[in-house]
C-alpha cells in the first residue's frame, strides 16, 4: 500500500485537475477525482492510495483502469469489507488510452502539441497497470479526436538512468470546421515493455528520467522539452 501513497500524495492534490474533498461531520465527496478500479480483496473497487469506496456503477466498469469520478460517502451508507466505502457516484468517465511503441516516431505531419505535462513524482507499478498519465493541450475541432502516443528507440546507446521519449498526438476524424477550441485532456499510457529496457541490479525498483519531447507546431525544427524522474517498479 506504501507504493499507492507516495504516487497519490502528488495526484490527488490537483496536479491536472481541478478536484475538491469536501469533508463535514458525517460526510465526504470529491468532483472529476482520478481513481483507478481494481479488484481489492475479492470486491471490485477505486482506490487512490489513501481511500477505497465501490459502488454498483463502480462493479459495472471495466477493472485496472484510470477513471474521473464524482462520488459522495456518508457514515449512513457503511463499509464494505476493511476500509472500503459505499459511496454513491454520479459519475465515472474512463480516461483514455494511450500508446507507448518502442520505435522511432514517424515522419509525418505533426498536430501541435500546445502544453504538455506528466504528473510530479510518477511511478510505473503493476499495482496500478504500469500507466503513466499525461495531461495535454491541442487545437480541437469539430469532429477531431486524437490518440496519444509515446514513441522511444530500443537503442539508446547514451542511455543509463535517462530515456528520451517523443511525445506525438495521432488525428482521426473529420473537420466540420475551419477554427477549433483549445482543450485539455488526459491520456493513461501503459508502460510495461519499458521494463525490457532497464537493468534493475538486483534491486526492486530503479529511479530513472525519462525526458519527453514534443512540438509545439507541425513544421518547427526543434522540440520542447521536459524531464521527470520516475520510479519503475521491477514487479
């Protein structure tokens, strides 16, 4: 349970979204809140490291998956089991999925990466499906989606403890109109296969840095760039 508190000390305070914890005498409640469900002691649950609730929305989602949820808990509505509640949600939207490829990123016509972020402090443990969860701002128009992708070569010959890692939004759809909307959306990317790249030492986990690139226009000659340390847990 240490690994899942040290990762959601740093999500929960509001790094990509706007949440709230509403606390009263007999009563909590929180708004679009990242949880990831799992199963948890035999019952299908959403946890983020310091507090587990289900509900009969909750039983119904697809398990070890990133969700934003709306939920509310009072002392009335009990425990399941040790420390999970019964809550009530009124929303669970899933976060979409994004990809990681071991390979060079394609030479292609770019969608604008506007901003980009990765969460402080991340971690890629089985205990939570090894994602690693992004927040990212692009030009929308109507009838646009996009997938994230994470492209990085197997061969880093200058790669010890750093790993870089071009970031890449992939456009479906079609336009219905000339001017889009900048908005901001999360992507969950699994990164299991990044294991294969790191020499563990014996030890359970390693800290790397994975330095992320990503271009701010279609056509510009040099990317934007930031790095974050993260945790890579060996199983």
């Amino acid at each position: 349970m240490r690994k899942l508190i040290l990762f959601f000390s740093a999500v929960a305070t509001g790094l990509f979204l706007t949440s709230c914890l509403k606390t009263g005498d007999n009563n909590l409640s929180g708004q679009r809140q990242l949880f990831y469900i799992t199963q948890l002691e035999g019952t299908q649950v959403a946890h983020n490291g310091y507090f587990a609730m289900t509900s009969n929305d909750i039983k119904t989602k697809e398990p070890d998956r990133w969700y934003l949820i709306t939920w509310s808990w009072s002392t009335e509505n009990g425990m399941t089991g040790t420390n999970v509640h019964n809550a009530m949600t009124s929303e669970i939207e899933p976060i979409p999925l994004g990809l990681y490829l071991q390979e060079e990123a394609p030479q292609e016509i770019m969608t604008p990466v506007l901003n980009f972020i990765v969460e402080e402090s991340p971690m890629i443990s089985p205990s939570f499906g090894d994602f690693l969860i992004v927040q990212y701002t692009w030009n929308k128009k109507e009838g646009e989606r996009v997938q994230a992708e994470l492209y990085n070569k197997t061969t880093q010959p200058d790669a010890t403890n750093t790993y870089t890692m071009e970031f890449r939004l992939k456009k479906s759809g079609t336009s219905t109109e000339t001017s889009g909307k900048n908005v901001v959306e999360l992507a969950t990317i699994k990164m299991s296969s990044l294991r294969n790249l790191i020499n563990f030492e014996g030890q359970d986990f390693k800290n790397i840095q994975l330095k992320f690139n990503y271009y701010k226009e279609d056509n510009a000659d040099q990317p934007v760039s930031i790095t974050r340390s993260v945790r890579v847990y060996k199983n």
